[in-house]
C-alpha cells in the first residue's frame, strides 16, 4: 500500500486480461488490492486515517471504501426477502466498444479503460432485460463490499417520491415542515422539491474554490459531519447556512451533500421512523438481495443517507433494476412504478440546470448533454436515461426504457476525467439497438 495515502502517479503499464465464468478480469496494479492485507497494514491504514486521506482516493481509500464499518459507526438492515439470482448473459464483445465526445474525438475501449490504472475502477457491473451482460472487477471481488459515496442521493430521492404518493410528503412545503430542526432558518424559504432538486437558494454549493477554503461554509459542515468528537455540530451549522443574495429558490441547481442530509431530517420528521427503517421497509427488504444494506453514521447517531450507502456491487445492481422494466427479476412488488419514475425524472427544472457544473460534467463525461438534473439524480437526458455520480468516481446508470441499468465502484481522484457513465450509455445503446 502507499505510505502516504496520496494518489499514486504510476507510469501505464502493460496488462493482460483473463476471461473467466464470463466475467472480465483485468490484472493491473490495482489488482492487489484484492488480496487480504497483513494487520500490520490495516493498523497503519487506521492510524493515519481522517477524512481528507480517505477523499483523496489514494491506496488508503481504497481500503477504506471496501470497510467502511472499520471507520465509521454504521446502521445495518438485514435481507428479509427471499434472495433472487441474477441470471448472467454476458456479451464479451461489449469490452471493445468506444463512444465519441463531444470535440468529435474517440474514447479507448471499455476493456482498455478499465485495464488503465489511472481510472482506478474497481468494479462495474451492467444488465440488460434483468440479465448481467457485462461484469469486471480491476480493484476488488465481486462479493466485497463498498461505498456508494453520492450515489446514495438516489435513495432519499426516491424515498421522498415514495411518501408523496402515499399522501406522507407534500413536495411543495417548506422543508422544515418536516426537518422541524430547521425551523426559524433560511431553509423556511425552501420547499421539499426545491430541496430534492438542489437549487436551494443557500450559499451551500460544493465547489473547488469552496473546497479550498478551510472557512468556507460547506468545508465547515463536512469537517463536522464525520468527527467522532463533534456530537451535533453538523446540525447547528446546517441552520446558520445563508441565502445567497439576489437567488430565489428554484433559479438554480447547486450540488450539495449537505441539502440531502437536510431531506434526510425530512423524511424522519414525516415518518417518525429512521432512514434505514424507512429505505429499508419500503425498499430493500423488497429486493431479494443476497446481503445487508449498510448506512454510515454522524457521531450523534444519525444517517449520513446521501454518501455513506455500503453494500456489495451485485445488490447495488439489484436496487437499479428496480426502476427498470425488469423490476421483477429482483422483487415480487413493483416499488417503482411507471408513475413513479416519470415523477423522479420529470421533477427537475431544466432552466435550472443551464450552464451549471453537471451540465458540463455531462457532456465531459458522455459526449452529450443532459437536459435536467431531478430528485437527486445530477443528469437526466431527453431520452430518459439517468446518472448520478459520487465522489472518487462511483456511479449508478438507469435507462429504463431501454431496460438497462448498471453501477461501478472506483476509488478515482475526482479531477481525473470520468468516462464510466459515457460507456455505460454506449452499452445501453448498443443493446438495444436505439
């Protein structure tokens, strides 16, 4: 492992790829982190941790990624539907596909990008009609556990949705209606679906200069979300967030953790219950996932809900396949319905999303535009495809109808390009052939 934790800058060397039981391997540097380290690693590892080794998406954090339980105190909800095996059909060919960005250039093959350790990718996972089609494992085993990082987001979006339809959530309320804690602060002037669409108003936005700062607001809240000594600080900051000047909310989609851990007091507050109660009842204990659901937590006990989902990549695949066609494959009820989905995808305000960062991200990533971000997905495309992204490259791809969904688990440096999602939109395409 690096002694540093810092990013490795490593010359591209040259790979060698094994096909076997349909599943790709791909034999790279990254590779090693799938055998078991000694203790003595494992205590060095803890030792040196804190949260900006772990984001740095260094060898540390590719450790950690796979134990989060390790570092964080974590709430777990057990399988309780009967288990459904996913059938495989694997398309080995899918390996040599390419996709074309937007200067008109061309992309490596899906196999060559997944062989460059420089994406650091350590899992992706793809299916088709409620069939895995296309499965390869650089960084980890294929039963390890990792982080969803902000893929997570999806969970309280869908789970505000859900509460809607059953009368428990109304959207257009101010969200400390509900996140009563909130009450008395700027979050008054902030409905649920302006909270579920990001564009807030609030001065909350994670960017690189507010990332740089150390005083900056949001740089504040995260060195309180996950400090073993700061109880409920995250809180008290959450209320002193302020508007920015001359910004309604609604105008304009800002990217922030911190707005879905505010939705997370949201759902509590509407339901009674705790989020993994809820994610559970509603959601994961209608899969038949062959594992626990795990949910980081705040010093003070509460789910961080937009970040810290943990759970293997094969489960993660089978609560995508919820929004698809093929939601049978995975469940015996249809937690998503038709309705359901249109609501997730349609929520979001394009004229919002104009000319913001994920826009760009968008067609950086894909070589297309997407035209809203909704209900905590960052990308929505006219043909209804969905993407959300988070941290050190994890991802999770909808297209439902196209009855395709997939997820990939990275341990990337965020400044380095993210080509996953645009492959994954390739693939989708490809398979069905429109």
């Amino acid at each position: 492992m690096n002694e540093t934790g810092e990013p490795e800058m490593k010359e591209k060397k040259e790979t060698t790829q094994v096909f076997t039981s349909g599943i790709t391997e791909q034999t790279t540097p990254l590779s090693k982190t799938k055998k078991n380290l000694s203790w003595q690693e494992i205590k060095t590892i803890k030792d040196r941790y804190n949260t900006t080794n772990w984001q740095s998406a260094g060898d540390d954090g590719v450790y950690i990624n796979s134990h989060l339980n390790e570092f964080l105190n974590v709430d777990i909800a057990m399988p309780t539907h009967q288990e459904k095996q996913l059938k495989r059909n694997i398309k080995s060919e899918l390996g040599n596909i390419k996709f074309k960005l937007q200067d008109g250039t061309e992309t490596p093959t899906l196999n060559e990008y997944l062989a460059d350790d420089y994406n650091r990718v350590q899992g992706i996972i793809m299916a088709h009609k409620g069939k895995v089609i296309f499965e390869s494992y650089p960084g980890m085993n294929p039963t390890d556990y990792h982080i969803w990082m902000s893929a997570s987001k999806t969970t309280v979006g869908t789970l505000c949705i859900l509460l809607e339809k059953e009368g428990k959530m109304d959207l257009e309320k101010p969200l400390p209606f509900y996140a009563t804690a909130l009450k008395g602060t700027a979050w008054d002037k902030v409905s649920v679906k302006n909270a579920l669409n990001m564009a807030t108003g609030l001065d909350l936005e994670e960017t690189t200069a507010a990332f740089s700062d150390p005083n900056s607001w949001i740089e504040q809240f995260f060195a309180t979300l996950f400090s073993k000594d700061a109880g409920n600080k995250w809180l008290d900051i959450l209320k002193e967030v302020q508007p920015i000047e001359g910004e309604q909310a609604g105008e304009r989609f800002r990217y922030s953790t911190a707005i879905t851990q505010a939705l997370t007091l949201a759902i509590q507050g509407a339901t009674g219950e705790s989020y993994k109660d809820v994610f559970n009842q509603k959601v994961w204990s209608q899969l038949g996932v062959s594992n626990p659901f795990m949910v980081g937590q705040t010093a003070d006990g509460f789910a961080v809900a937009g970040g810290t989902v943990y759970t293997t990549i094969e489960d993660a695949l089978k609560y995508a396949m919820m929004y698809t066609p093929s939601w049978d494959k995975v469940s015996t009820n249809q937690v998503i319905t038709p309705e359901i989905l249109e609501r997730i995808r349609t929520l979001g305000d394009p004229r919002a999303y104009v000319a913001c960062e994920e826009e760009a991200y968008s067609i950086e990533w894909t070589g297309e535009r997407a035209e809203r971000n909704s209900a905590q997905w960052d990308h929505v495309w006219a043909d209804g495809a969905m993407f959300k992204h988070g941290n050190m490259h994890q991802g999770i791809y909808v297209d439902a109808d196209r009855d395709f969904c997939a997820f990939v688990f990275s341990t990337c440096p965020n400044e380095r390009s993210d080509k996953a999602p645009g492959f994954m939109r390739a693939v989708a395409k490809k398979v069905a052939d429109k």
